[in-house]
C-alpha cells in the first residue's frame, strides 16, 4: 500500500517493474486495516481486505475514473461509490482438487481449502465441507435462492448410478432445493426437492440451473433504483442482456418493457414469470446481441434502453445504439474497463455520460458493478 515500508523478494522484470512478492510490512501505512478473513493474502478473491473505510472506497471508485479516463472520459461524474454489507454474496463457483473445496491460491493453480468466507451468504459456507467425498467431481456453482441453494456439480465424466444416489443423498441431507451435475454441456437435475424459486420485483421466477443473478439480493436492489431513477419517464423500454429479468420487472412497474437476452433458458424463465403474473407489458426475445445487435431501425421508439452485458461488455450493442436515436440509455456493468469502451462509442455517436454511480457488489475484491446514464 501506499505509505507502507516493507522487505519484499524481487523477482523478473515485468513491463515497467518488477514481479515481488511481499515479505515483511516493517511499518505499515495509515491506512493499513486488519484483514477480515484467515484466508486473505492466500485466496485469490479478495484483494482490498486490508485497506481502511476511507482507502477501500478511494481504491474502488479509482478502478472505474482510471477506466474512463483510458478511453477519453476523464471528465466523466463518478460519484461516491454506493458501500453494500459483506456475507450476503449469493452466488460461488468453487474449484476441487484433492480434497481441498474452495477458491483458487492467488498466483496459482492450487487450491484454498475454505474454512470461512466473509464475503459469501452463511448456507453457501457452511455447503462446503460436505462437499469434499463426492467422487468424479471437479468444480460446484452455488445459487442461494429465495427457496433454498441450488447446486451445480461439474463433472469429470457422467455419473454412474452409485454417484446418481449420491446427489440425491446429499440434497436431502443439506436441503437443498436443487442439485444438477454438468459434463460436457447444460446442467441436468439430479433432484429437485421445491421449485428454485427468486422474486425480482415482486415477480416470482422459476430459475433454470446455475442461472445468472446479480451476486447479492442489496446489490440488485440497489442497480434497479438507479436503474429506474434513470429511466425518469420512459414508457417503452427494450432491456438488452436481460437473463431472467432482474430489470426487466423492475421497468415493468412503471412502462412496456422488452427483454431480450441470448439464453434459451433465461427466456424461458423470464416468459413463464410474466404469463404467471399477468404482466402483459412485458415481452422477450430470444436473441444473441453480440452476433445480431438491435440496429437503429429495430431501436426507433423505444424512449430508453437498458443494457447489462457479461464481463466482456456490449462492443457491437453499443455501436449499434450509438447510430439509434434512442433518448435515454442506461448502462449496467461488472467490468469498468469494457464499460468505458462501450461508454466512449455511445458518447463519439452523440450522448452525454450524464452520471456514473460505483456500486460495491463485490466486496472486498478487485471488481465493481456500476450504473450509467446516457442522454441525447
């Protein structure tokens, strides 16, 4: 950190430094906090744990100012970054390796053998241990949904009839709402004890296994009031990258909202969602945005767009929007870095980056959430 002296083990020179690894901290810096995890300089997850209040939200809001000003946006209003509460992540994707369940080893392939995690919701933690004696297993995705975890196990090969019973032992002994198992493509359940069930909006959605959500319930809540203050008074609004509607039934408490998102699943889930609740404000599409972005032509009408694209961002979607005539668009993203490429190509083609608002979804890591807002 700034401010800290310390003995460090140089090592290759790597672009302009050197590769070093840490030591000793002689003196610390001010600013130094004690890290709240015994895991932390081992895990690869968290990255800021050992900075103080006042660093941490510095360092976080830093990642999306320093992104924007790369791609000529220095000038850009990122406010304050929106601090969200630790233990509540709902989602985790854990490696195996001998034994051993949990995160990957920073600089390494090996593997962190979780005893706590500050950061993850308190079921999903206390899952882990009876992980470790399934067979043929290497790698789980946890969900925790409204209706209890959903449970990913991804597989070195099919499962035979012995392993088969052992999902379903192990979901009836950790009550589990679902447990699936994937070998080369979609999850297939292995016993669903109830519905995996989310409520977005006051909607209630079925989820399809190890369907994408915003990583913790505050989070979301948090994205969908920026999301909506930004829509103002849109009534017609296309929700692009909508997965199972997160957004899509926030909107659809104020305007007509089309979903599309490139996930047969999603769409799926989402249709199934709006016919249960009646919504007939609400339609979706299947489609894949990247191959087949919506052109200026299939935008015209629509008073606002939302969009929130994976880690990668929305390259072709947001050159596409930038030749529409769309008023308003709001921008959702995980990746600071993508977000102001595609943020410098709406802004060339005539928007105004009215506001940027950091949201600390991933606590304690090297990674932000944020919402946009773009006018004409």
């Amino acid at each position: 950190m700034p401010g800290d002296r310390v003995r460090a083990a140089i090592g290759q020179s790597r672009g302009e430094g050197f590769a070093a690894r840490l030591l000793e901290v002689v003196r610390a810096a001010p600013s130094r906090a004690e890290p709240k995890c015994l895991h932390f300089g081992a895990c690869g997850g968290c990255a800021f744990q050992h900075l103080d209040a006042e660093a941490y939200a510095a360092a976080k809001r830093a990642l999306v100012v320093e992104a924007l000003a790369r791609h000529g946006l220095a000038e850009a209003a990122v406010e304050p970054l929106r601090l969200l509460p630790p233990g509540t992540r709902r989602r985790g994707r854990f490696a195996v390796r001998s034994g051993r369940v949990g995160f990957q080893a920073r600089g390494s392939h090996d593997i962190v053998a979780l005893e706590e995690c500050p950061v993850l919701a308190p079921a999903i933690v206390a899952l882990l241990p009876r992980l470790r004696s399934l067979r043929g297993s290497s790698g789980y995705s946890a969900t925790l949904a409204d209706t209890g975890i959903d449970l990913v196990v991804e597989r070195r090969a099919p499962p035979d009839l012995d392993e088969l019973e052992a999902l379903a032992a192990l979901a009836e002994e950790a009550d589990l709402a679902r447990i699936s198992w994937r070998y080369e493509g979609e999850p297939v359940p292995a016993a669903q004890r109830r519905p995996v069930r989310i409520i977005l909006h006051g909607v209630a959605v079925e989820l399809p296994p190890d369907a994408f959500l915003q990583a913790t319930p505050k989070a979301e809540a948090a994205l969908s009031e920026l999301v909506l203050a930004g829509l103002g008074e849109a009534r017609r609004v296309a929700d692009l990258f909508a997965g199972v509607g997160t957004f899509t039934f926030a909107v659809a408490s104020r305007a007509r909202v089309h979903a599309v998102e490139g996930a047969a699943a999603a769409v799926a889930a989402l249709r199934a969602a709006a016919n249960r609740a009646g919504l007939a404000q609400v339609s979706a599409e299947l489609r894949d945005l990247e191959a087949r972005p919506l052109g200026p032509e299939a935008l015209a009408g629509y008073d606002a767009v939302v969009f929130d694209p994976p880690r990668a961002g929305a390259k072709a979607q947001a050159e596409a929007l930038a030749r529409s005539t769309v008023p308003r668009v709001i921008a959702v993203s995980c990746n600071p870095a993508t977000f102001a490429r595609d943020a410098a190509a709406l802004v060339a083609g005539g928007y105004r980056l009215e506001r940027v608002v950091p949201v600390d979804q991933f606590v304690w890591s090297p990674h932000v959430e944020l919402v946009a807002v773009f006018n004409r």
